[in-house]
C-alpha cells in the first residue's frame, strides 16, 4: 500500500464529528435522492453501518454502507505509531483515542 492512503486519512483524523451525526447527514442525503428504507445498523452501541433502497434505472436496488473501523485503525497506527517521547497518553489511552477517531472516520 502506498502513503496516499494513508495521507489522506491522517488528514481526516482530525474530524469531531460523531458516526451518528454523519450517518444522519448521508440519510438526510439519501432521503433528497429519493431512497426508501433506510436504516442505520449498530454493533455494541455503536453505527456499524447504513443500508437503504434506491430506484436505479426502474429496478429497486438495496446499498449497504459499512463502517469500516478497523482498517481505519490499522493505517492510523502506522500512519502515526505511538512513541513515549511523542505522546502525552500512555500506550493503552493513545491505541483509544485512535479507535475514537477510527469510529468517526470510518
């Protein structure tokens, strides 16, 4: 795998937004695009995933949209490994925080 990938997620790390305030703005989204059924699916408390219906070509087509965490995780580890020197948090708080952004990213 190339840095692109991982550049360019690096640079979304940074987002605060929460999986559950932009799964409501891609519903809000899909709902203006004229899709039926849409559900958010949870795992242990937490989105995991969106699927939804949508009218493509006459034929009722279903999506299914995967939060994909823990590769997001996997490439921020190696993006940006802990290091004592670098981070002010601990090895277990720092792998925390970066699941935390994994989930917002994901």
């Amino acid at each position: 795998m190339g840095l692109e990938p991982i550049t360019k997620l690096w640079t979304m790390q940074s987002t605060e937004v929460s999986a559950e305030r932009s799964a409501a703005e891609i519903t809000s989204l899909l709902v203006q695009a004229g899709a039926h059924e849409i559900s958010t699916q949870y795992n242990n408390g937490k989105v995991s995933g969106l699927r939804f219906r949508l009218m493509v070509a006459s034929h009722v087509c279903t999506f299914e949209l995967p939060a994909r965490t823990e590769p997001v995780f996997q490439l921020l580890k190696r993006a940006k490994p802990w290091s004592r020197s670098y981070s002010r948090l601990d090895h277990k708080d720092y792998e925390k925080k970066l699941r935390g952004d994994a989930e917002r990213i994901g």
